[in-house]
C-alpha cells in the first residue's frame, strides 16, 4: 500500500515566479498611486492636447502635434523612469520596505529587477495612451519604429539610474522635493515643450547634453523627419545611463 509522504518541504520558489510575482505588485502601486498617475498618464496627455491644439507655443513651423508628441513621450519616460521611480524608492528605503524585501528569498538584484519590468510595463501603456491620443488629434509619425524603440531604452536606462541613485543617496523628503523640481526644470528646458532654438545660444550646448533633450531631439528626428536616431543622441544617453547606473552601484543605500 502506498503511502501519501506529507513531509515539509520548505523553499523559494523559482526567481521567475519571485520576479513576476513583485513585478505585478509594483505595477499595481504605481497606478493606483493618484500622484504617481497624474506624472505618468493625465499630465502628459494633457500636455499633448492643450499645446498640439492652442497655438502656446511658436513651435518654429510644421505640424503642432507632430513637434509635440515625441516631445510628451520622452516627458512620459522621464516621469516613470525617474520622478515616478525616485519617490517611491526614496519612501519604500525610508519605511524599511528595501530592507525587508532584501531579506526575504527574492534577492535585491531580483528586486531591482522587478522594479525595472514595471517601469517598462507602465511606459508601454503610456506610449500606447499617448499615440492612440496623437493619432487622434492627426499625427503622422513617419521613421522606424526599432529606432524609436532604442532611444526610449536609453532614455529609460538614463533616468531609472538617475532616479534610483537620487533615492539612494537623499532622504526621503529630500528625494520628493529634488525630483519634482528636476521634473519641472526639465520640462522647462529640455525641449519637450519649447525648442531648443528659442533658448540663448550661450546656454543651448548645455540644455542639448540633458538626457531629456538627447532623448526628445532623437524622438523627433525619428518620428517627424523619418530619419535614423542620431549617433549624438544615442551617445549621450547611453554616457548618462552607463555613468548613473555605475554611480547607483557603488552608493546605493538600502536603509
């Protein structure tokens, strides 16, 4: 006669499952959070439909929408990677959240990779709600997609380690303040809204090294001038993720 073995058998479950399962979870908090959702979703797509329809901005000539609508996608990616991302960290490291996920079987790579799929996860609804806008007001993106698709991993790459390394390295309340106020100078200054061109000659080479601006300006020479994603662009991104994500690395605190 068999006999039914109901022994104990204690374990982690696979990183797959730990990293899906808090990938779901961080997703959840980021859009059920009302400020989270307002930088993400409703402040972009107003954005989009209050400067593509009143002529605000001098936008130098051609189509509004199509100036506008790279310029609010590289704002979205802006808003999750980095002031999105930066808050919640900078709290979940205060609270003691950090520490006791870090201690639990999903390690802290896994969770720093979870938290990574969820920002990819809310930025591709984000790019699905901006374009089903864009479309709508009459955009006609023209370019490669792929190319497209480069620059928004760069950009991502660029501000999740600016904003895991601001998080890591301030306190809280501090991080809440500083994020807000990046978040609204490079609105101001990084082309989304208003071009470069409009700025002082003295200061444009320094706006045109923002991450922001290398990732707007490489948006719209994909997405309204059909071309490749220029090599500066791509350059400057990548120097920004490579040299914030090694700095995260090093300073990092977890409590």
């Amino acid at each position: 006669m068999t006999t039914l073995d109901l022994t104990p058998a204690p374990g982690a479950a696979p990183l797959g499952r730990m990293v899906a399962a808090q990938t779901g979870a961080e997703i959840r908090a980021m859009l059920r959070n009302g400020e989270q959702l307002l930088l993400t979703m409703i402040i972009p797509v107003l954005l989009l439909v209050g400067l593509s329809s009143a002529p605000i901005v001098d936008v130098g000539g051609g189509s509004r929408i199509d100036f506008m609508t790279p310029g609010v996608l590289a704002l979205a990616v802006m808003s999750t990677a980095f002031t999105g991302q930066a808050i919640a960290t900078g709290f979940e490291r205060r609270y003691g959240v950090l520490k006791r996920l870090g201690a639990t079987p999903l390690s802290r790579t896994g969770l720093m990779l979870s938290k990574t799929l969820a920002v990819i996860a809310v930025e591709v609804i984000q790019v699905a709600v901006i374009c089903a806008v864009a479309l709508a007001l009459g955009w006609h993106p023209e370019g490669s997609p792929l190319a497209a698709l480069l620059l928004v991993v760069l950009g991502t790459a660029a501000f999740s380690g600016l904003g895991l390394l601001m998080a890591g390295t301030l306190r809280a309340e501090a991080t809440l303040a500083a994020a807000n106020l990046v978040y609204l100078l490079l609105l101001a200054c990084g082309g989304v809204a208003f071009p470069l061109a409009k700025f002082p000659e003295a200061v444009r080479p320094v706006l045109e090294l923002l991450p922001i601006s290398a990732l707007t300006g490489g948006l719209r020479t994909v997405l309204s001038d059909g071309a490749g994603p220029p090599l500066a662009a791509v350059a400057i991104l990548a120097a920004w993720a490579a040299v914030s994500l090694f700095l995260t690395s090093r300073t990092f605190r977890w409590e």
